[in-house]
C-alpha cells in the first residue's frame, strides 16, 4: 500500500472509532416503510418510530381507534393534532410513528425481520453508554430532536436517534399529549397487568423507565438483532 492510500485508511479508521453513533443506514419493513437507523455504541437502532400496520407474517395489525383493547393485538397513529403548535404547518400523519399496545409486542411479529423489540436491557445499555459519553442526567436531552417539543423543551440530537414527543394511548383509546412526551415499550412484562415503559419528558433532560398498564399504547423503537 502507497503512503498516502495507507494514511487515508488510518484517518477513516479513527474518524470512525471516534464516531461511531453516527453510522447509518435505512431499514425497510414488509410494507415498504422506510427508516433511518443509528449505530450508538454496540447497538443499532431505528432512528424513527416504528410505523408498520402489518405484522412481519403479512396479516395485518388490527385498527383500534374505534376498539383498543389490552389483550389483542391494536394499533393507531399517534395524534398529530398539535393544539399547542410546537411545529410549523400541518403535520403529515405519519409524523410520530404508530402507537401499539403491548399486545403486539407479545405476538414476537411486530419487528422487521432481523429486527426486535428492544428488551428492557437494552434500554439500559442504551442509556448507559449516553450517559458514559459526555451526557450524564442529560441522557434524555442528547436523544431528544432539536424540534417539535414544547415549551422549548428541545434536545440536542447529539446521537441521531431523533426522539419525538408522540405522546401515548390512554385506557380508553385516546391519544394523548402528542408534543409533551416520548414513551416507547420495552419486552419485559412485570405482571399480568403492566409492561416497562420508557419515558422522556418536554421539561425533564434525563430519561425513567417505570410500569405501564397494559391497556396503555406507546411508540416502538427496534433494535437490530
């Protein structure tokens, strides 16, 4: 190998060992729907809410925004409303992604083929390795996007992972506080009524994990197997 090739190579080595949350590529779904990924440490991540009305079986997830139920498998936009006008113009309705309940993740059919539900350890390692990077009670803030959270509540996307504030699904099927907050579901279900919820809230730079009840609906990241 010629000097320069060789040197080339050395640079692109560390500037990629330096970097390496910024590696991406596009992930596409049994429905064609495409989405950015993230490589953050050991793990690689879809950059956007999980957005598929189909299981990776090809039979379809069925619409609960007339029918939400705890204990079959539901799915429904989440809100795009933005009474609080936190983004300029009208939201695209598949702006935040889809909000599942966990009946869904139970069925081991909703992520992409190669793809998973995120455990609740992998959650943790996730943040683990924010936290480790610079980002200590700031995790939240360096996985937030730099818009479309209210009250200014903004993070610094210092990760690629682009969280947006899609708010949840309630008991009775309502979507709620689009805006305000990002809650995604892990796998682990602590009893025969509630699963571990992950949280980042518009006015609070850290991230929570604590139980929701089944019956609640919330955004899925997947984590490549």
């Amino acid at each position: 190998m010629n000097k320069p090739l060789f040197i080339l190579t050395i640079i692109l080595f560390l500037s990629c060992s330096k970097d390496n949350h910024k590696e991406a590529s596009i992930l596409i779904d049994i429905e064609g729907n495409q989405y950015q990924t993230v490589r953050i440490g050991d793990q690689t991540w879809m950059a956007e809410n999980l957005k598929t009305t189909t299981y990776n079986d090809n039979t379809p997830i069925e619409n609960g925004s007339t029918n939400w139920s705890s204990n079959e498998g539901r799915y429904q936009w989440a809100s795009t409303s933005d009474l609080n006008n936190v983004v300029e113009g009208t939201l695209p309705h598949d702006y935040y992604g889809i909000i599942y309940n966990f009946a869904t993740v139970k069925t081991g059919k909703l992520a992409p083929t190669g793809w998973r539900i995120p455990t609740k350890s992998d959650w943790e390692i996730l943040i683990a390795y924010v936290k480790n990077n610079g980002f200590e009670n700031m995790e939240g803030k360096a996985l937030k996007s730099k818009s479309g959270w209210f009250s200014n509540g903004f993070g610094t996307d210092d990760f690629n992972f682009n969280a947006l504030p899609a708010g949840y699904v309630d008991i009775f099927g309502t979507p709620k506080v689009d805006g305000f907050i990002a809650n995604w579901m892990s796998t682990a279900q602590n009893n025969a009524f509630s699963y571990v919820g992950i949280h980042i809230i518009f006015d609070n730079h850290s991230i929570s994990m604590s139980d929701e009840i089944l019956a609640f609906g919330n955004s899925i990241r997947c984590i490549k197997e």
